[in-house]
C-alpha cells in the first residue's frame, strides 16, 4: 500500500532519537552518511521489519537503462498529489483546486464537490491529499492547500472532510480547517504543505515552508521552515519537544527547512523528508526530534544571487542530510517503497525530480542514504506514489501532467 497506508500498519516500538542540534559530520560529491546521534526525546513510533528470507532476483533493464516499463494512464492540469482509496480508486489533486476521484476500472474522472476556496498564485494551490487512519470507518480526508490572508498575505493550511459518495458523484461534507501557517506573509512560494500519518495513525505530520523568508526557518516563535507535529484534529501533539513554548512553538517537532516538499516513514518507523535547496543543495533528511537543519545558516548549494551559503560540516550545530545534490534536481516529493512487484528496492526511497525531471532512486538503511540511480523521464516528476498492486505510480507536473504507472519489465 502507498505511503500513506502503509504508515498505519507499522508497529509501536519506541526508540530514541536525535533532539536539539546535534553536530554531524558531512559528506561530500553529493552524498553523506551521518550516524543519527543519540537523543532524550523519543523518535515517531517504530516496528520491527522482517528481512527476506532470500535475496530477490534482480530486475532486468531494457534498452533505454530502465528497469520498468512506463504505462500512460490518464492526463491531469496542474496534478499536485494522489492517494489510493481502499478499493483502488484515487483521489487526485489539481492546484488550481479540483479535487478528483479517478476509478481505476473506467478511467472516468469525477470532480469531488465540497472543496476549499484555494489561492492559485506562484507555487499555491490545492496540495496534499491523505487518508484519515481510519478511514474505512470514518470516510475522512485531510487535504492541504494555499488560502488568501488580509492584503496581499497568504499561507498554507490543512482541513480535513467525510469524502461521501453515490454512484458517480462524490462529495466532502464538514470540511474544517485543522492547521494554518503562522503568520501568514506576502508571496506564493514555499509553503511546502506535505502531510503524513505516523505509523500508529495517531498523529499528523505537516511540513511548513518558509515561504522564501529565510529567517524563520530559525524562529522556534512561527511554524513557518518547520516540520509539525499535530494530533488528529490538528492540536500539538504531546511530547512535542518544545511544548514548554506554548502556542505554534509546541507544534514544531524539527526546524531549519527551507522548502520540505516529501514526507514518508519507513518500515522501521524512520520519517524522512526531501527538501528542496537553493541553487543547488537539495537534500533528503532523516528527521529527529528538536534537531535543526540549519536552513538559512548552513546549505550545500548557495543562493540564486550567487552568494555562498556555509556548508554543513561537523561542529556546526545543524544536523546535515543524509544525500544532498548539486546543480539542483528539484525534489518534489518522497515515496519509500514497501511492495513485492519491485522486490529489490523494498525500503528504498524514491525521488520526483522536478528540474531533473527525473525519478531518482535513494538506497536507504536505518541512519543512511546513498544515491543509487536516476532514471531520465523527459518530465518533470511532482508526485511518486506506490499503489495497492505494488506498481509505482507518477503524477508529471504543468498543464498537461500525466498520470503513469511503472510496472517491471518481464
């Protein structure tokens, strides 16, 4: 099941993790392999993940180096995220703010009613879309999008509704914001806005941009460059590590990001993060608690103007990724792969590459990452999903975004 599902199925073990800024060491030629420090603060849950009895075979490659052929399913404006209903049907998100189930049987595409007023401006619009835990009981859905604030200011918020449908047509009922952005600012970049359950459904992750702002990626005052950490209906969770704060410093479980825009938990329980950096400086994260990834004080890319920002290095206070990349790829989302279909790359991550428009693969084990391959897809890639059939399912971003399914060669 894709990320969103799987998450739920995952055992409680609790271990410890990082908290506060631990001093890591980085690597260097694009890739590093930090050993997560050690923590008082308890990481999200964990479960204990059974190995393969036997390697896998290994997947035959075709002509053009890739391991998977390529199946065009469906074309989309502007597709932003997907999730995968409980029989298999999807719910796509448009940012210009159509919500869409798509049945996988007829291809028919019904528009879902219901929906909130978004701002489609710059990078805003409608978001993410995940399923409630407990969704085959309650029917409810969280979605994230951009929302217009007083004067020229807007921000990120996240809402939950019942998705309630009859023959066709489909509908959210109760729509109810859960979460905002604070403050809201000027502009309509980086709101980030990925959402995750963590592995016992009992809270909500949200990444927050910083809204090109830079410094409140350090403010522990704003969630602005900040990874939350909510209940259900969208409160601080308890044990937050600044919860002594109060207000929007209890939500914050890691800051210092700059534009998080993928979110997924391990079969271990790990959460992981893709970030995009400046120019260059990309990055995927192993995300502790308390820990602060340095955005804008450290990054291994520098900014648009071409003034140096300081590289991560040990001693300086910020926890460093685990794989970064320079010329940028663009990350646009995260996917960690738990299915049999691609038997070899179970616990592997994988990467939408919006500049790259490319689909990179990530090996990844319980405290490391190493860049393994990247696939050239001639598109950009905004969303990476794995489907209830184990296939790996793409969303391509612009006006014309298609909707692809990889499946292994025979």
């Amino acid at each position: 099941m894709e990320r969103r599902i799987r998450s739920l199925v995952a055992g409680l073990v609790l271990v410890a993790a990082g908290c506060g800024a631990p001093s890591p060491s980085a690597g260097s030629g694009g890739s590093s392999l930090i050993p997560a420090p050690a923590s008082s603060v308890a990481s999200p849950a964990l479960s204990t993940a059974a190995s393969p009895a036997a390697s896998p075979s290994p997947l035959r490659t075709g002509k053009d180096g890739r391991p998977f052929a390529v199946e065009p399913l469906d074309t989309f404006d502007q597709p932003w995220a997907m999730t995968f209903l409980p029989d298999g049907n999807q719910l796509i998100t448009q940012r210009g703010g159509t919500l869409l189930l798509r049945d996988a049987a007829s291809g028919k595409t019904p528009t879902v009613t219901g929906t909130p007023d978004v701002l489609h401006a710059g990078q805003g619009g409608l978001g993410d879309v995940v399923l409630s835990p407990t969704f085959e009981t309650d029917r409810m859905v969280y979605l994230s999008w951009a929302e217009r604030g007083d004067g020229d200011t807007s921000g990120a918020a996240v809402g939950r509704a019942t998705l309630v449908t009859d023959g066709s047509q489909a509908r959210l009922d109760g729509l109810a914001v859960i979460w905002r952005q604070t403050p809201k600012v000027s502009g309509t970049g980086h709101y980030g806005h990925r959402l995750a359950f963590s592995p016992d459904g009992a809270y909500l992750f949200v990444t927050s941009g910083e809204r090109q702002k830079f410094d409140p990626a350090q403010d522990l005052g704003v969630n602005l460059g900040k990874i939350l950490r909510l209940t259900r209906d969208g409160k601080p969770a308890p044990g937050n590590p600044f919860a002594d704060r109060g207000g929007v410093g209890a939500q914050i479980w890691s800051y210092g990001h700059r534009n998080p825009l993928g979110i997924a938990f391990d079969a271990s329980g790990n959460l992981w993060e893709s970030e995009m950096g400046p120019k260059g400086g990309d990055e995927v994260n192993l995300i502790l608690p308390g820990a602060n990834y340095g955005w804008p004080k450290a990054s291994n890319g520098s900014h648009y103007s071409g003034e140096d920002i300081p590289d991560h290095k040990a001693g300086d206070g910020f926890e460093a990724p685990k794989v970064w990349w320079n010329p940028s790829i663009s990350p646009g989302s995260l996917m960690i792969y738990s299915g049999t279909l691609f038997a070899p790359w179970q616990g592997d991550a994988f990467v939408g590459a919006l500049s790259g428009q490319a689909l990179i693969r990530v090996d990844l084990d319980s405290t490391s990452g190493r860049k393994a391959d990247q696939w050239d897809l001639g598109a950009r890639i905004r969303e990476v999903e794995q489907g209830p059939d184990g296939a790996i399912y793409l969303l391509e971003d612009g006006p014309r975004g298609r909707l692809l399914r990889l499946t292994p060669l025979p």
